[in-house]
C-alpha cells in the first residue's frame, strides 16, 4: 500500500508527534509514514501481521503502532476528516444510502460473539453511500436481529451530517423501527416488505424502486 503525495500531506498532520527521550536513549522511532502503509496492506489484505512484507518496518512496529492509534482514537480522527472531505468535494451524497450486514464465524469467545442458528458468530453492519463509499460501520454480537442494529450503526457513522434515506433489504422491514428512525433521526427507510407480513403495506411502488441499487452496498 503506496501512499501518495497529497494523501500524505493530508493524514499526517493528524498523527500523534514521536516521543523523544530526554536522554536520547533508545532507538529512534520509524517514520510514521512506512508504518502506516504497513498497517493499509494488512487491512487491505487481511494477511496475518507476521506475513507483513519485508519492504515495511518489522511488523512488531506497525502492530503496535496502529494498535495505539486504534485506542487512542487516531484513526477515527482520520476517517472522520476523509469523509468530510470527501462530502465537501461533492463525493459523498447522503440522500440515499444502502445497508447490509455479514456474518462472520466465531468459535472462540470475544466481546462481540452471539449465537445464532448458523452458530456462534459475529455481525459487521455497514452503510454505504450511492457513490458505494461506506459512512457508517459497527461490528455487533450475531445474535440481536439486525434491524435491531441499525441505530448503533448510525450512531457509528463517519459523517457528521445524518443520511436521508436508508435502503435494506427485507431483514430491515419493520413499521416501529421505521417510525422511530423516521422521529429520532429525521431518517426515511425503504425496504420491500416481507411475504408474512400481517399488515397493511406502507411503502408505495414507487419509493420502493430505490431498492433495486441495493447492489452497492453489496
């Protein structure tokens, strides 16, 4: 993962400045720079950190590193700027938006382990937006249903603005939730309705039409 110019120039103000020791014992930090595009190929890989190729500093380094900066908020920080960056470019429209979620296999336990009939396990909600550039994403225990999920997910978002719409599949269809969205966030959500459902439908053909670029998100 290469870096360039601008990308640098833009990010780097954002990292934390290097610890020097008064003593000047110790040795001195790696550039910031080859670590963090060491821990990007790790993430746009999802090799294994110990497989971190030979051209990036020790992968001890980047581990620990991106770590602090994971707890410290740094990389938050990042992608809080990136999207309102991008927003104010023109990149980013929140007039509609998509949402989805993946199940992940877990057989340990963790803070974020449920178990479900596929077994226990792991959900990863993500809303994107038309441009498929995701705004908002949580990683949740499997077990609560996912419409269920969708509040802690916005609340997650990486833009400061709230999206206008949200668009899902049948999985979000639920009038109460909509209603709540709808008064708590000022959020329209569109889904089709489920085959079983017992009341009236609320959705008119054509709001319903959105659905079929539920893709991007995908």
């Amino acid at each position: 993962m290469k870096l360039t110019e601008d990308q640098w120039a833009f990010i780097k103000p954002m990292l934390p400045k290097e610890k020097v020791r008064k003593d000047k014992r110790g040795r001195p930090w790696r550039e910031p720079r080859d670590v963090l595009e060491g821990s990007l190929w790790i993430l746009k890989t999802g090799a294994r950190w110990k497989d971190l190729p030979e051209r990036y500093p020790p992968y001890q380094t980047c581990h620990r590193r991106y770590q602090n900066w994971v707890k410290s908020g740094v990389f938050k920080k990042i992608l809080l700027r990136l999207a309102q960056h991008l927003q104010e470019k023109g990149k980013i429209n929140l007039a509609e938006t998509f949402i989805d979620a993946t199940f992940v296999d877990a057989k340990k336990r963790g803070p974020q382990v449920g178990k479900t009939k596929r077994g226990k396990g792991t959900k990863i909600m993500a809303i994107v937006a038309d441009s498929r550039l995701p705004i908002a994403r949580s990683i949740e225990s499997a077990s609560p249903a996912e419409i269920t999920l969708v509040e802690p997910t916005i609340r997650r978002r990486h833009c400061k603005n709230l999206p206008e719409r949200i668009i899902g599949d049948k999985a979000y269809d639920s009038d109460p939730h909509d209603e709540h969205h709808r008064r708590r966030f000022g959020i329209e959500r569109m889904t089709p309705h489920k085959r079983n459902r017992t009341r009236e439908p609320t959705q008119e053909r054509r709001a319903r039409r959105r659905y079929t670029r539920r893709w991007r998100v995908e």
